[in-house]
C-alpha cells in the first residue's frame, strides 16, 4: 500500500533477523520478508535540521576509556507482540516483546496485510505515560510530531506454533550501515562496533510454526 503524499512522523522500526535494505545514495530504508514489508524515504523537510535530531531513539558513539562504543537511548519494547512468519504480529501475551528504535521519517509504502497504528504523543510526560522506553533518557527530545506510527498485523489468527523462544540478531550489514548514516556516527566508529551495540541491546519473541 503507497502512502499519498507521505509525511515525516515518527515510525517504530522493529529490529529482528529482517531483511533490510539501506540504500545510501536515496536514502530509502526497506524492510521485506513475506509479509512484513515497510519502506522509508529519509527526506529531511528543513536543510537546517537533521532528521535524527528528531528521533525519540538516540544513538551516538562514545569514548569510554580509551575505547569506541555505540550508545542507544530510548528502544522502544513492544509488549505483547511477537515475530511469526517473519512478520510483526499483536499477540496479546504479555510474556511477549520486540524491541525496535523510533526514528523520524515518511512511511513510503507497506504491505496491504499490515495495520498502522498511530498513539498520540502530545510531550514527553506522554511518551514516559504511554511508551516502555529501555535506556531512557528525555533530555532535548523534540516532538515535532506527535504521532508514533506502529505497522503489525493485527486481528488475525496465528498459524500454529510449536515453540516460543527468545531470538537475538544476527549481524546486517544494511540495518548497521542505516544506522550509520542516519545517525551520523563518523568514519572512526568501525561497523564491527555498531553491530555489537545492536546484538547487545535488541532481542525478540519468536513464534516458531509447527512443522507439517
């Protein structure tokens, strides 16, 4: 489904063993395997601003010690939701959560299976209210939007699954050099470093389907 005339907001991206696609010279960030298809146009509105200026999720790199590291503020836990069939789907179990970043940017497109879902979020003591945030820190958070955008597939049935386990992520390339880019984290930060603070950071539910 194309958006008409699609706006920047902000968007939950989830972050699972996707298949990502990150294409630097337009700036459009694809998510698609079966039926969980998003895509984004990074297209900043004001030439003075960077997009990830308004982003809830922050993510810098630091100098600890002597060494490089990436930080990552605010990752949104979606309870109650779960990746079945390679897709983001509501399953009301509480024992259940994906984890993603909230960025700024326009929906372009998403699969005619997936629901939008818009919360309002009129401040910041909306977003501490409303949003399960791991590594909060609100500090110069701007809401110049005030919807978070949400795309899963809801009110549908589940196919049967034989195993619930908890999924870590595995290592790619597109998601690290997406991050990179949007974030604009330099040249001296490796990518071996972006995508050791994502593998530390990001895990998921996983439903497995039963075998036939």
């Amino acid at each position: 489904m194309a958006e008409n005339n699609p706006q920047n907001t902000h968007i939950f991206i989830p972050i699972a063993n996707f298949n990502y696609t990150f294409n630097a010279t337009t700036l459009e960030l694809k998510i698609e395997d079966n039926n969980y298809k998003l895509e984004i146009k990074l297209e900043n509105e004001n030439e003075n601003e960077k997009l990830s200026d308004k982003a809830i999720t922050k993510i810098y790199s630091d100098n600890e010690g002597g060494r490089k590291k990436v930080v990552i503020k605010n990752i949104l836990v979606l309870v109650g939701y779960a990746i079945n069939d390679n897709t983001l789907v509501f399953t009301a179990d509480p024992c259940d959560f994906v984890k993603g970043i909230i960025i700024y940017a326009k929906p372009t497109t998403y699969h005619n299976s997936l629901t939008r879902v818009t919360l309002n979020l009129n401040n910041v003591d909306t977003i501490k209210k409303k949003l399960y945030l791991l590594n909060l820190d609100l500090h110069n958070i701007n809401i110049n939007d005030n919807n978070l955008n949400i795309f899963a597939r809801f009110n549908t049935k589940l196919k049967p699954y034989s195993k619930v386990e908890k999924a870590n992520i595995n290592r790619d390339n597109a998601l690290v050099n997406f991050i990179k880019n949007y974030y604009g984290i330099t040249n001296d930060v490796s990518n071996d470093v972006i995508a050791e603070a994502i593998k530390d950071n990001f895990k998921y539910t996983v439903l497995q389907d039963q075998q036939t």
